[in-house]
C-alpha cells in the first residue's frame, strides 16, 4: 500500500480543513460534469464526513444530482512543484482528498441553517449576525454523505511530518525529488 495515503478521519479531517474549494464529480450519462464549489464539513459521532454546499436548483448540477445522486468529491491544497536535478525527476508537494457518497437537497429550515453556518465557519472563525431561517427560505441546500474518504499528503514538508507523527502516523522521511536525484547520482557513478 501507499505510504502517503491515509485514511483515518484526524488526518483526512486535518487535511479538509486546509482545503478552500472542493470539486463534484456529477455523473452525466456516459460522462461527468465537474463543478467547483465553497464547503463545509463536519464529521458526526460515528466518523463518517458530511459535507455541505448550496447554490442555484434549476442549473445543470441540480437536475444531474436529481437524476442520480452517487457523486465524488475532490479538493487540494498546498500545490507546491518540486523541481530536481533532472527534468524527468519533477514532482509536487500537495495535500488532497478524495471521495465519494450520496447527495441530498437540504429543504427543512433548521437544517439549512446548520449546514450553511458550517459553511460560513470553514471560511471565518466568527460571523457578524447568526443566520435565520427567515434567512435561508430561498437558498438551496445539499449534503453528501460520504461513503468513502481519504486524504493524500504527498511529499510532506519538516511541518506536515510533525503533524503526521502527532496523528499516528510513521513516516520515511526522503520525497520524490531527493529520492530520484539519489537515483541520478547513483546512476552517473556507475557509468
């Protein structure tokens, strides 16, 4: 297996929080339509990740998650290109989720209130004015209940490292760019 994939909630949690927008993959027939989209998120007292979006029912993601509500999510932060000694020996440093559930239009008030106020406190800490349900009566709602989750934290840096250790999780310390210009190195003394 991976050894920068994980999938117990603290790090997938750890990494979703860090993440500005997430991506819905919407099936479309024999294709998938992909939309950007602000979040929140919150995990429930069994472990499993809700996520929360709103926006306009009568645009084609509506009808298409109407249509079929099995989608995937997929969102990332921190994209960093490492460059290396050898063109070919590029890679990234980058932190992402991936996942997939079932979507559901929100329509009861209180629960549009809950999930847009987790929204808004994913992008600030206080909000000025709580919302009503006065408030969100014409916004459109929906939550994905994820089935699957797991985050990626792909060549981490000395902070992620710490952070992942804290989490549980061991680590070999040597990234793709220092691995494959070891590599390099290795191959020129031999020739």
């Amino acid at each position: 297996m991976r050894n920068d994939i994980y999938f117990d909630p603290m790090t997938v949690e750890w990494v979703m929080a860090h993440c500005d927008i997430a991506r819905l993959g919407v099936q479309d027939g024999d294709s998938v339509y992909v939309v950007p989209v602000h979040f929140g998120y919150e995990l429930d007292e069994h472990q499993h990740f809700h996520l929360y979006f709103h926006g306009n029912a009568a645009g084609q993601r509506a009808s298409l998650m109407q249509a079929n509500p099995h989608i995937g999510v997929e969102m990332e932060t921190d994209y960093q290109l490492l460059p290396a000694l050898q063109d070919s020996a590029f890679s990234a440093r980058f932190r992402s989720v991936i996942g997939k559930g079932v979507v559901k239009e929100l329509t009861d008030a209180a629960d549009k209130v809950h999930a847009l106020t987790v929204m808004m406190h994913h992008y600030v800490a206080r909000m000025p004015h709580p919302l009503t349900e006065a408030m969100v009566e014409q916004v459109h709602v929906w939550r994905v209940d994820l089935d699957e989750v797991s985050c990626k934290v792909k060549n981490p840096d000395h902070d992620w490292q710490m952070i992942l250790k804290q989490l549980g999780h061991a680590l070999e310390t040597t990234d793709a760019v220092t691995a494959s210009s070891q590599k390099s190195a290795a191959d020129e003394n031999q020739e």
